[in-house]
C-alpha cells in the first residue's frame, strides 16, 4: 500500500509566525501543506485569502493543498493557483456548475479536488469522480478546529474507497477535522490515502511535530 499523505492544517498553526510553521511541518515530515479558506457565508469563519497564500509559497517545497470553503469559486481560482497551490478543493454546494470549476482549476494549472460536508451524499460528486484528482470527506462541519470525528464518515469514506478502486484512476482520498493519533488507523483502514490534522499536529508546540505527524502516519 502506498505511504499515507499527512496534511497538517496550518488552521491550528501560530498565525504570527506561519512561514516558519509551515518549514517546520515540512522538516517535521508533512507530505502536504492544508490550506483552510473560510469567507464568512460558507462557514461561519473568515481565514486565509490568496495573498497569505502566496506570502507562503516560498517557505514550501511540498505542494500547498487548498481547501476552499467558500462561493462562489471560480472568480478566485486562478488567484490561489497563482499564488502557489497545488491543489484545490471545493464543496459540490458552492455553485451549480461543479465541472466548470473543475476545468477552470485544471486550466489554472492545479489539481482538482471535491469535498463532502458530513451532510451531503457521495451522490453529490458521483458523476465527476473520474474528473477528480482528490476526494475530501469532511468529517466534521466544516468551519473550525479542534472538533469532534463523526464516526459516521467511516461508511462513507469505505464506499468512497471501492468507488475510487472502480475508476482504475490514482484520486487520493483524504479525510478532514478531528483526525487525530487515536483514530488513524481506523481512517486509514477504511481506505483514506491522506490525513488532515489541525490540533493534533500544531497541538503541543514545534518540537512535538514529528513525532505527531508520524504517530498518524501509523510509524
Ligand atoms: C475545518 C477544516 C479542517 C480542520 C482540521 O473546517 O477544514 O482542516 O481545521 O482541524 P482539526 O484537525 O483540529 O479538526
Ligand atoms: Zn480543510
């Protein structure tokens, strides 16, 4: 089986300090820097707009994994994309045309991903899954960290699993919001390939990051 991706979500990250943040997560073994976007309507919570993101850029060798929680999207894709992600992932709800912000974010020149809230069905991204490169089951509601898991994501991210395996197709399937050491495992046995984790990385400070990342990672 592949190495599992962890993605430490900078969320939870000292805000004051994230370039530095960022290097670390990286020496610290991170494959993936998540990047929470919340506008205040979406979510109820407001964080990191392009220019933030692109003040990053070069604090990272590992690609910038953007999660945006946001709508509309398509008028700010190629902002993020400019400003260094590698990857962009939207919510189904965001918009009514879900394939045009897929081919606008491959256009951009980053890969696509689609996200579930714990709420919404997989049927929501059924007929684009061949089009993604990333699938983000939320498993909490999106917004904040430092929530509880809903057990009840591990069904989904299982039929998830065997709706990938069926596309032939190499789409990473992650998992986001109170992942933590304690229920890796079982994540990851239901068939996640990457990790989001906020509090569970970044929770006791700098020198606790490697062994955090791969305590998930199942080392
Ligand atoms: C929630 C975000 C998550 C979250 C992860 O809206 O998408 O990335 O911050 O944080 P933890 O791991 O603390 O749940
Ligand atoms: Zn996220």
């Amino acid at each position: 089986m592949a190495k599992v991706l962890i993605a430490p979500s900078i969320l939870s990250a000292d805000f004051a300090r994230l370039g530095e943040e960022v290097r670390a997560i990286e020496a610290a073994g991170a494959d993936l820097v998540h990047v929470d976007v919340m506008d205040g309507h979406f979510v109820p919570n407001i964080t990191i707009g392009p220019m933030v993101v692109k003040a990053l850029k070069p604090h990272a060798t590992i690609p910038l994994d953007v999660h945006l929680m946001i709508t509309p999207v398509d008028p700010f894709v190629d902002a993020y994309v400019e400003a260094g992600a590698g990857i962009i992932t939207f919510h189904p709800e965001a918009g009514p045309h879900p394939h045009r912000t897929i081919q606008t974010i491959r256009k951009a020149g980053a890969k696509a991903g689609m996200s579930l809230n714990p709420g919404t069905p997989i049927a929501a991204i059924e007929a684009l899954i061949e089009d993604l490169d990333l699938v983000l089951v939320m498993s909490v509601n999106p917004g904040f960290g430092g929530q509880k898991f809903i057990d009840t994501q591990l069904r989904k991210i299982e039929v998830l699993r065997k709706r990938i395996d069926a596309t032939g197709r190499d789409i990473i399937l992650e998992v986001d919001g109170g992942v933590t050491a304690a229920n890796a495992a079982q994540v990851i046995s239901a068939g996640a390939t990457a990790l989001v984790a906020g509090t569970a990385v970044f929770g006791d400070g700098p020198e606790k990051y490697a062994a955090n990342i791969a305590r998930l990672r199942g080392a």
